[in-house]
C-alpha cells in the first residue's frame, strides 16, 4: 500500500536559506512528510530547529552521521526512506555516500560535491547501491522548460543550430562575504565551496538547462572566468563559449556581479525552423519564435502543453507556480520512485524526470573544464 | 508551547480543483497539518480521497457534521482545531456554523455564504464566538499586492482618485455546464452558487481586491449584469461602475466570457501623484507610474518593500512565489493568529492580515446589489 | 502623369504640438509636398512659422480664410491639392467648410467640430462637393489595428461579445490650465473645445477604434462623465459602458486624470474563440489569446499579416513603426485617393481605408450622447 | 539664412530596402529635400525611380560619378550640399571619396567600406577635406540609448563592470541568397560584402552600440565565427569575447541564423550600483536596474530624460518613435552641422552626436581583429 515517503534532513538549521526551501518543496504536494534532521553541526541549534519544525525531539539530530546511524536503526515502519542535503558543497559527499550505504535515498543540492573525485566516488556508490538520487537543479523542473525540452525532442524547431543561455545575478557586485552574510561566505570560500564560485553556484545550473532542454551535449568549451571583486577568492563572472555535439554554437553567461540583476537565468534555443525563449522572470510562459508563421506564448497549464510538462503543473492556466512548485516537482516525483520502488512498481517516465547523479557529475565536469580553461587563457577544453 | 495547528476539511474530494489548492496552501509552511475530512457528501469517496491522502481512516468522515462532532469528542490534544471548507457556495454556511459552535476555527472559501441571510447569520456567529474567521480572497496576499496597499496607505500616491479593477477568464465562454464539467456546472447552477455567476465567483475577488488595496470603501454601484451565453442560467460577463467614500471613481468588469483569458485579474490605482499597476500574469511585480519621474517597478523580495509585504514573501528576489504561496499567506497567518490564540499571545498586524468573516458580508452585499442593479436598467444603488 | 500633392496648412504655428506631427506624417513618405501655410492668426507668427519651415514668403498667409482665396486663384499647376486643419476644435469647421468649397481636399484633425451642428454641416458639404475628407484618428491608422480588424472581420474570433477600451492619460491630473500650459488651456476651455474635453480629445478616439477594429456599431451608452479636478470646466475623467449592434457589450474609459499615464491607449475584444489585446505601448504587437491554443503575437512586418495591415507598414520585421508612420498612413492614404482621383482612377479599398467625414460625424455624437448620459444620472441613452 | 539642404542619393533604386528608409529619414523633419540621385548603375532604373520619386528628371543621373561631376557643375545655390550613399559594401568608397572631394558632404550606410584599406584612404579624405561624414548606425541614435550614455557619462551606474551585446536575427538561416532574394545575394557575397557577412552587416552595429553607451573602447576580443548553414560563402553566427579599457568584460553575440528573431538588438551594461537593459523590440525604454532601490523604466519623451536624450526625440511621452526616426536623428544632425557650416556657426555638442568617420574605420577594424581571431582558433587578438 502506497505510504507518505519520510524523510530526514542534513542542514537547513535556522538562519540558512535553502534548507526551507527543500521543507517546502518537499511538504507541498503532501507525499514527503520531514521526520528527522540533523539541522546544523552545532548540536544546540540543530535542537532548536527541529522544535521550529514542530519535530519529535527525538529524532532532531547532533549530526548527521548520528541521524543515519539511529535512523537505521529503528524499525523500517519508521525509520525515514530519504536524506535531504542541504549543506555547502564541502558537505555534500560525506552525507550522501554514508545515507546510501545506509540504504537510504538521497536529495542533494547542487553542485554535487566539493571536487570531481567526490564526484565520481558518489556516483560509484549511487550505482551499487541502485538507490535513487535526485539533485536539485530546480530550474530544469519549471513546466515550461519541461514543455521547451519536449517540443524541442519531438522536433518542432528542426535542427538546433544554436544556444544563448545566461544566468545574470547581482548579489555579490560588492565584498559581500567581508561582512557577516553567510550565503556569501560560504559561495566565496574554496575551503567550502571549491574551486568555483559563481561556476558551481549558477552556471551548473544553466549548464544544465541547457543540456535539459536541447538534448544535447556539449563537446568543448572555452571560458572565460573571471573575478571582478577585488579580494575576492573565486570567480564571479564568467563568459563561456560552447559547441555541442550536433555541431551547434553556444554561450553561456554565469555572472554574479551583474548589479541589479536578481535571478535572472534564461535560455533562448534556435533551431532550422524557430527559436524558444524561456526567462526565470516569467517561468510560467514560453515563447516560441517562428521563421513563418506569428510566434507563439505557451501557458503553463494552458493549451497545446504536452504530458511531460502538466505532469509538473498543479494548477489550471493562469494561476502561476513558482520556484517552490518547480522544487517540488523534483521531491515529489523523488517520492513517487520511491514509492513505486516500495511497491515493486516501474515508475513512469514523467516520475523519471527529475536530475540524477550522472548530471552532478557533468556539472562538476563543466566546473573543472571552464577553470581549467579560464586559466589556460581560455584554450578550448574537451569535456 | 506552539505547537502545529490540526486541521479537518470539508470538501475537496477527488475530482475537486480549490481542496487540493487549500490543502497544499495549508502544508506549505508547515504549521499546518491535515489530520481529518469529510471530503465528500458519498462518504466512500470521502473514505478514498482521504486515503489518497495517507490520512489515518478514523478520522475521514461521511459528512462534515460527523467530523465536527466527532472531532470534537476527542481529546483536546488529539481533535482538530481549524476546518477548511472548500464546498461549493451553498455548502458553507451550515459547516461553518457547526465548526464554530463546535468551537472550531474556521478557512472558508468564498464567496462567504449561498445567500445574505446565511451570511449575516454567519458574521454573527462568528462575533458570539470570539473564533477566528479566515475567507480566501487569495488575490489580496500577494506580496506586490500588499505592498501597494501599503504605499497607498502611506499617502505614496496622494488621495486616490480612480480604481480601474478587471478579472477576465473565458472558461465559460462556451455553455461549458452542459458537459459533465464539474467545476462550470456547480457555479452556473442557482440552486448552489446563489443568485449570482460571475459576480460571486470572481466579482468578489476584484470587489475586495479594489477595497483592500485603496483602504476605501464602496458607496454605490451601477452594474450591468449580463448572460452572454444562451441557455445559461446566472451572469456570466459584469460591467460596474463605482462610487468610492472619497469622491474616487471606479470601473469593475468581471467576466469569465473573455475568450482567451485564463485567470487575468489586473487593478490599476490613480492618485494624485502617480499611478500602479498589478496584474496576476506577472504577480511578482508591481508597476508605479510617477507624474514627475521615471516609473518603478518593485519586485517581490526586492528593496523598498515595506514589511508587511515582506511578511508575505517566502523567497528572496528573483525567485517567483505563485497563487499556492499567496493562498499559503492566508494559512499561515490563521496558523499563527490560532497559536497566538492557544498560548494567550496577541498576533501581529502583519499575522492579523487576511480576509475575515466581515470581508465575506460585504462581499455578499456586493453581489447583492450588483444583481439588484442589473435588474433595474442599472440604477445606482447605495452600498 | 502622377505627381506630389501640394498642401497648405491651418494652424499648427511656433509652439504648437499637432501641427508637427501632421508636417512629419504629411512629408515622411514622399507624396505631399507643403506649399502653404495660414500657421496662426497672429500674422506675425504665421510668417516666421513658415520661414521655419523653409516655406516661400508668398505662400504663407496671415489667414486660413486668405490662404484658401488666394491659393484657389493661382494656376492648377501650382495651387495647394490638400488643405491639413491642425487647429482646435473650434476652429474645425469654417476653415474646412471654406476650403471645400475651394475645390480644396481636407485632413481635419479631430473632433471633427466644435458642436455637432457643425459636424452635420459639413458633413452635407462633403457629400455635396464630392471632395476627400480625412480625419485623423491616428491609431486606427496602426498596421496591427488593421490586422485585428481584418482577422475579426474574417471570422477569427467567431462572434464578439465584448470589447474594453480605455485610453489613460495623466497629464491634465493637475490643474495645468492654470499655467500657461497651451495644450491644456484649449482643451478644457468650452469656448475652444465644445461640450466636452476628455470626450473628446480621446474619447473620440477610443470610440473610433472600438467600432472601427470590430465592424460593430455602438446602440447605445450609458456615461459617467466626471470632473475630479476641482475648478475645471470641462470633463476629465469618463467611464462608459457601451451596447453594440449584435448584442455586444462594451466598456470605454477615457481619463485624463490617471496621473501616471502618458499615452496608454488599448483594447481587448472577445469573440466566441479568442480574444485579441492591442496597446499603443507596444503598437507594433498584436497578441490574440485563443480558447483552445497557445496564444499568438503578430509584429509589423512580421509572418501571418493581412494585406491591409501590410499594406500601412514599410519596414521589415523588427524594426518599430510608430506615430508619426501611424498618422502617415492617413496622409498617404489621402494622397494616393487625390492622385487617383487626378488621373480618373479608382482608388484601392487599402488607399480608401483612412476616417472620413462618417466617422468624424459619429464621433460628434459620441461626444454628445455621452454628456447627456452623465447629465441624466448616467441614463442609457440611444446612439 | 538657414536654408533647407539638398540632398543626391547613391542607390536606393526600386527593389532595393535601405534606401527608401535613408529618403523617409532625411525628409521626416523638413530639413533636407533629395533633389538628385543615380538610383541605380541601370540607367534606365535609375530613371523610373527618379519618376517614383518626383525627381526632376534632369537630376536623375545614370551613374553616381556622372552625378557629383554634374551636381558640383551647377551653381552653388542649386547644387546639392549632401550625397547619400545606400549602396552595397563594395560601393561605398569610391562615391564617398568623390562626393568628398567634389566638396559635398557625405552620409553612409554601414559598414564603411568593403576592406580596411578603402577605411583608412576614406578617413584621411574626410580629414582633409573637413566635410561632414555622417554613418547610420541607427540604433545609437534612438533616445533611449542616448539616455543610457548620458546616465552612464555621469556616473550613476558606477564603474562598468560588464556589458553583454546581442544582435540575433533569423532571416538568414536558410540558404536564402540561393533564391533571387537581393538583400541575402549581396550580403553573402564575398565580393560585394568582404571579408564578413553577419559581423559586418549586424556586428558592426552591436560593437558600435556597446561603445557608444558605455564611452569605452574594447582592448581585445576573441571571436568564434561560425559559418552555420551549409554552402555559405561568409560567417552567419558569431560568437565574441571582448575586454574593455577599463577592465570591464563583455560578450558580443551577432547571428543571422537564429530563426525566429527579426531584428532584436539588446544591451545590458552592468556597473558597480545596477545595470541597464535597452532591447529594440522596446525601444522607447530604458530599464534600470538598482542594487539597492526598486528598478525603473525611463520612457522617451518622459521624465528624467537627460537633454541629449530629449533632442533626439519628437514627440511627448507615450506617442512611440521607431526605426525611421532614429534614422532620421541622424540624417536632422548632419543637416543642422551642415546648416551651421554654412552660416559660419559652431554646431552644438547635440548636433555632433552621430557616428563619424572615425566610427566606421573602428567598425572596420572590429570586423578584420574577429576574423582574424576566428581562423586563429579564437585567440585573443589585441584591437
């Protein structure tokens, strides 16, 4: 009999940002339900965090190595079935291969690991242990974008010939991370972070869409990576060239000292027939250009959507989703694997569609190539 | 201590669209938790539903008269203390009632009652009680939205001098009621949506949207209430025009024969200094038009947003919260106003900002009048 | 043999505004040639407006009445064609009437006359004369108010039901008459403007497009016809609601107090299958929301448009057309219909496709119904 | 005493597309009046657009040669002041050097000149014949890029940090010169358009924009020129990496290939307090966005425009100026220099304001270094 999915939490104690993020999204469509945590390495607030979230006391965590542990020990109509990770990169690995080899599932946040052999070393474990494992790359989880990638896949543009995919940011235009804000501490410090910053922060997400969306891969790149905040430890802008196996041309912007941008992350695809734009400061509507005929705004959850993308849409047309709903879309169909999983059911294809382990590991490829380049004054790099 | 808020729903059975939306609404921040319903009048469905959502089965009901009595047989720390109900129209006031005298807390979707008797009845009920009384006029907790009434309340725009508020869908465009389509045949029925169509489903909506953002008041209307689908039996497309307390003029139109809209609410405010804009396809943002400056657009989570607004909003910049979110403001402000109640603290104004029961009379009187003049050739009558 | 058509001008001296704009409309595509000139009955001024505009000494006159004797007496080959009226309200219709019965073409701007004796006047003169007359409700003369009309007229939206039009302006939100402000002064001065003043300065023109985009004719309206700024003459803010001929219903606002606005001039209309929204903010766009599809967006130049609106565009895709090649459709319109009329031909239904006398007549009516309505407690009152 | 300038064009015979955009610019504000021009190297063609045009037939030349030998033969108060040249690439060099040397001033359409030897020998002409050369790239001359470079000047943007320029348009990907489309023939022509297709054609215009608003110059750039559609002799999509002067990053898209675009140039400059966003498809505003303050949108004609911005505008807010009057800021420049010129005065630093001689030469060198770095595998090549 199908059962609500339990879940427990590694991070997001109070004063962090995504770790609310995750309880949302998990919460919203009612099939995770957070029974465990172990919010913060300091023992005391992952205390007080767990009794912000109204937790069993017992169950709130000093760790999260002790979280695994006792969790796998309790009875399996207990014990949780997922580990969120919602810690900086440098906490990524260790969680996740300790929740797998638990026999837990995993949800990691992005990107996937502090370095490539982290990396690698998950993905060995993921595959072993056949376990799920779902990264949020949350915007590649928006019914538009879903609705981009399917019309794309079935060929409506024709051949994609081309790709501009820019992920404009602001916040750290200044020496953010010299006063006390934690976001930018962490996102600018190598020990936590790696060996990028706005790299692994953003541009894995647009290096992500655009592979999502197109179905394509890209076989080289050439970056330029730049730190434009004096002092500053990594990179925070970054302007990358690529080209993609089927021949087609691509630019990719990741920046983060774009002042007065927000989160501005868009894609535009051109393919022989017509181009799609799709922008984070209208998630719900997709634009599709044609060479011959008016162009087009589709609708999340209007007319002419294909099943891929309503299966991510809760609402009818012109009631707008948002970040959280795009989030969601990646636990619930987590949750639904799972459940399939727990029945000895083959999830659909629809519940599939959600970034995996192979994906963080791209990401982190993308990472260590557009250093790579930006370093070697910007050669062209084979990934 | 605080703890989370129980709570029991009436309505929202499989196949219902506004149940899930509440539900979801509730669950998003947490402080919610779903533990009984009466989902259905065929208590098997209700029995089903309730499954699907992993509820305990004790505790789904046949009826909502069951719930409210057997939930309030239960020990204080077990029963629930809030009900939702997402019926249609006239299946609202019964429950409600019932839920108050039960000593329940009460969400109620609106419009507030089948007719004025029911909703005066109700407002009464209501005062006796001392209970808290949330309607869910969705569209007035968005964060842009909040922010104008607070600019506008802080003098920003000088004395208001023109409300121009337009809600157009074009779903019944078509005699959409003589298909099977549950959610066209319960609102064009009279014998369960009332007197009115149109004016009660989404008139209300705009009705109150243009009196919370301008603080002021109706004096009266002149309404032309048409039905422009043949065969139908309520309004279907209304065009209204108001007197507001302080001289200001309006004009109200709410239609749901807009083919090719979905879900357009859209509220333009002229003061004697400018002018804003907020529309529900891009509700993240709020457009102030200046008559002496370069216009401005604030942005959900972005600077100049004043608290109130603030406290509505979930994510920082950049990062869209949609009509779940919105719908999720409601919820969580009862939560805490409901916790405030239970630990003998008083709410914040901030906690203390959603539509109430007196909301939901004057949304009725509304509706009443608006028919009133539609009959007479489209006299004025006094609000 | 075809050749440029040679116009004189009333009105339109140093320091006015219109006038401008019909010179840059009259000269942007070649066929018109200004020869002459009364630019103001100061004779002074007239002069130097017209050593401005690099006019012969000879041809610019000290009045319309001297302008239109003494170029009716010079030979055919070098006599004035066309005469352009640029002049306010009031002085509308001697001018024309002289000119006309000079054998003289006219571009009138409107409203067509002063009062509407006036207008029924000279609209015998027209008929009687067999002369061209347009009237320059420009934003009709938009290639994608055309293509609306011409896919409404073909069927596309299947039968209209509603129309909103509403033209918002700001600039008069103040009491701007009281400086020397010239625009302001005439316009809400009676004895320049006539009855009214937003009526008709925009009213006009938002009546003109609902009737010209749909084909339908308004039956009747019911006006509320306000003046909010206190110690005007004239009307400054009006909300209309409006019947048409095939049982269509209809809302028109026209203000001049919704401080913020510029120009903002737009309309929806909703047939049976979609709806279409055109706004002078972006006038080059034509978005046409569809009950059962993605909604499209028409450009100037762009795939899909009608002959008619192809036919008032002169630039590719992409590169923006605005007012002054808006209001150069009407002059060249003119033009051609005087060429053809030179050489015996007929012209095209794309050259006759301007506002006439008819229009200009109606547009009286408008204004006069409309202000009785308001007077009448806003009584619906037969067009 | 001010006279009007007259005006004899190279090219722009029937068929052709920019010439008829340079005569509607030229005679928009009334102060230039095309007497004479060799429409086309097709006596005969050239004729009958003579006639379209109501030329004096006897100022209708066969060649641009016979016409500057003809014109400077006549008296001084009859000969034409300015030649226009609309010509391909390949003949722009040799009508401009004779135009100059036979004492008329000059404006061309871009790219200067079919190589960078022709560029060089043109600007040592100008320089020492002291005319007035006058280039159209249009787009710096709409208001709002004025606007953008005036906030930049004065430093409201801080320091610029980044600036992201793209020109995407669709209409060249297909094999559209294997048809008999003129426009695509010459412009994929080695022989008539040079070394470059897309980046001589739009490049040009994107690298002039990105200077002119920022009042930097590019140091370096690493160019990947792609030719995109098979059997095309010049590039069609180009992908560009630039550094600024002062440190600042860009990137510089100009493609041909991306179906579904007409003709979207757009601009983001990003500094060290916000970042502005100018897009052709909007031309008439300016948005900025602020780090630290709600965005906001700057409208020609309306408030807060700087006096460069508002000499470059006609009309009040609201009323949209296009493409034509772009142009024509341009063409109204280069008259009033020419007017001052002739009457000994100095012209104002507003009048100055159009691309120069010394624009054209950098333009011709931005195409050679991208070129240069395309076959170079994309090195960085110093400007």
């Amino acid at each position: 009999m199908r059962r609500r999915i339990r879940m427990g939490m590694v991070g997001g104690g109070q004063g962090a940002f995504i770790g609310e993020v995750h309880r949302m999204a998990a919460a919203l469509d009612g099939h995770i339900e957070l029974v465990a945590g172990a919010f913060s390495s300091d023992a005391e607030r992952s205390k007080s965090s767990g009794a912000d979230l109204y937790l069993n006391p017992d169950r709130v965590y000093g760790s999260y190595r002790q979280m695994i542990e006792e969790e796998a020990a309790l009875p399996a109509n207990k014990r949780i079935d997922l580990v969120s990770i919602v810690t900086p990169n440098h906490v990524h690995f260790e969680p996740a291969k300790l929740a797998l080899e638990a026999g837990f599932h995993v949800v990691c946040d992005k990107p996937l690991c502090f370095d490539l052999n982290e990396a690698y070393a998950l993905q060995k474990t993921v595959k072993e242990t056949g376990l799920i494992f779902g990264l949020t790359h949350t915007y590649a989880a928006y019914p538009m974008v879903k609705q981009a990638k399917a019309m794309i896949a079935e060929g409506k543009l024709g051949v994609i010939k081309k790709i501009v995919v820019q992920y404009p940011q602001g916040w750290l235009s200044t020496m953010l991370e010299s006063t006390d804000q934690k976001q930018a501490s962490w996102r600018t410090d190598p020990s936590k972070s790696g060996i990028a910053g706005a790299l692994g922060d953003i541009g894995t997400h647009a290096y992500h869409l655009a592979e999502y969306v197109t179905g394509l891969q890209t076989t080289s790149l050439s970056a330029n990576v730049n730190t434009m905040v004096a002092g500053r430890k990594l990179d925070d802008d970054n302007n990358i060239l690529l080209k993609f196996n089927n021949g087609a041309h691509g630019v990719l912007v990741a920046s983060q000292i774009s002042a007065g941008e927000a989160n501005n992350l868009n894609i535009g695809v051109y393919g022989a027939l017509g181009g799609l734009l799709w922008s984070h400061e209208n998630p719900n509507q997709l634009i599709v250009k044609w060479s011959d005929k008016a162009s087009q705004t589709y609708q999340t959850g209007g007319s002419g959507i294909y099943p891929i993308a309503q299966h991510a849409t809760r609402l009818p047309s012109g009631h707008p989703e948002g970040y959280i709903e795009a989030f969601a879309n990646i636990y619930t169909n987590v949750a639904h694997c799972i459940q399939a999983k727990l029945s000895g059911k083959t999830p659909t294809n629809h519940q599939l569609d959600f970034p995996t382990i192979d994906d963080g590991v791209r990401g982190m490829e993308f990472i260590y190539k557009a250093v790579q380049s930006g370093k070697a004054n910007q050669d062209w790099v084979i990934l």
